[in-house]
C-alpha cells in the first residue's frame, strides 16, 4: 500500500465502529468511513471533537456541532494551500490520501525536463491540479459541478497559482474528452479520479463499473507520443487495483506501450500505528 504519510495539518487519529477521528489543522472532526469494520475502544480524544458528521437512516446525514467556531478554514501540504468546509455531504473539499499521488506526478513532471500538459477530470477542488501546476505542468481542469470548479480557483489563489496556466472547465468529462479527440489535442499526463456513481448530459444515472472503460478508451486517444502518466483512480468497491490495473493495461498500454502498476492508497492512523484504507490507484507509465 502506498501511504500519504507526510502531512502536518492533517491527521487521522483513531477509528473505530465505522468513523474516523480526525485532526484538519485545528479542528478535530468524526466522520462514517465504511472501511472501519472493527468496534475497538474509543478513548477521551474522541470526546474533544469539534462536530460529529451523522448518518441517517433515510440515507444523507447532518453534522453535529460541539465546539466549532468557523465554517472553513486553510491547511497546508509542501506548500499547497486548500480551503476545508465541512459539506452536507459529509465531505471536506479534501481527500489527503491523494497526497502520494499529488507526490508522484509532481515528481514526474519536475523530472520531464520540457514542457508538460495535463488533464484533470472529475477534478473536484483541485489537489491534483494544484500539485501539477507548481511542478511546472500546463494543466486543464474538468469538472461537471461549476460550484466544485469555484472551489478550485480559490485553492489556486491561496496556493498562490493563479497565474499559472490551468484552464477551467465546467462541463461533462466525456463530452470534453469527445470534443478534444476531434480536435486532436493531446497530454503528458492524464488524472481521472471518477465519482462512483453520477449522472450522464441527460440525467440519467450511470455505476462507474459500467462506464469506466468506455471513459479510459476514450481516454487513451488523448496520450501523447511522449506521455508521463495515466492515472486512474477510485473508492468504488468493486473496482480493485488488479481490475484497474487490468483495465490499463488493455487500452492504454495495448496503443502505447508502458508499463501498468496498481496499488491501494492510504492514510496513517497515529493510535493504532496501522494504515487505512482510502482507495485504489492504477497507474501507467511511458517507461
């Protein structure tokens, strides 16, 4: 498994019966994590928690408040600045496992020694885009929700790239990837970390299971002749990093050679020194 273990403005502390305790800078939050299927005790930390996100029966959930007194705040990685505010969705604006993939394509990028182009789809608030972008890269940001969009841009302006060259794009990512086949653009490097569930131009609902190779297909007619990355990411169960890794593998691979490895990614959790689970990544490489 690779860890995001390098924050300092975020922390998992302990899990237990399906939540997480977690530290956000200076805000200590509880939040459902259906991975967390042991029921271990819960010591005196859990009590200092600043809000309470809970579930309901009916589906959804709301957020108890013990302590807080802000509705968002900042916290910082290497330098990446990003706005947190808890959602009625449960959600921050962030996920820190993505870290260590924000790690590598930085790397990657720095490493190129020319210019880099990048495509970001279902790019949410950016973590990825940002971390492009300071390493050098030329990104384009892609996501279907103009607030998420809206979300991003503050990221850049805090993280102090708003004068990097991102374009922003609000608009469905296969209608997007259709339209830059037809005019022949290609990437370096493409981000695809896709919602497990979500609704097509018309409305209606697709499972990421059913549509995910149709999108990476699509997908691997954007790399370009010298392409760094493909990056496929999901927190979808039943797409495993060998089911990715395989997936890559015969489409990107097969038109451009490269090699394809897979992997779960995860968080440190301080009290019990083990790892949590957070998602599956696969990723392709020219070489």
């Amino acid at each position: 498994m690779r860890k995001a273990s390098d924050w300092k403005d975020y922390e998992i502390i302990d899990t237990s019966n399906g939540e997480k305790l977690e530290r956000w800078k200076d805000v200590v939050l509880i939040r459902p994590d259906p991975q967390v299927i042991w029921n271990t005790p819960r010591g005196a930390q859990w009590k200092k928690a600043n809000a309470h996100y809970i579930r309901s029966s009916s589906g959804g959930g709301k957020w108890r408040e013990f302590s807080m007194n802000k509705r968002e705040w900042t916290i910082e990685y290497k330098g990446l600045k990003f706005k947190i505010s808890p959602t009625g969705f449960k959600h921050t604006g962030l996920f820190p496992e993505q870290a260590v993939n924000w790690d590598f394509m930085a790397e990657k990028i720095k490493n190129a020694g020319r210019p880099v182009k990048v495509l970001n789809l279902f790019a949410y608030t950016g973590g990825a885009t940002m971390a492009c972008a300071k390493a050098g890269a030329a990104v384009c940001h892609v996501d279907a929700s103009k607030g998420m969009v809206s979300w991003a841009r503050e990221n850049a302006k805090l993280s102090g790239l708003e004068d990097r060259p991102i374009r922003w794009i609000v608009d469905d990512c296969i209608k997007f990837v259709e339209r830059e086949i037809r005019r022949g653009n290609k990437y370096d490097g493409i981000i695809m970390d896709p919602p497990s569930y979500g609704r097509g131009p018309s409305g209606e609902v697709w499972k990421l299971e059913e549509k995910v190779f149709e999108l990476v297909n699509l997908c691997s007619q954007l790399v370009s002749d010298d392409a760094l990355f493909f990056l496929l990411n999901s927190y979808t169960t039943g797409l495993s990093p060998s089911v990715m890794e395989y997936l890559l593998g015969v489409t990107v691979a097969k038109a451009h050679g490269g090699h394809v490895s897979s992997s779960e990614i995860g968080l440190p959790v301080t009290n019990s020194g083990y790892t949590l689970p957070c998602g599956s990544t696969a990723i392709w490489c020219k070489d």
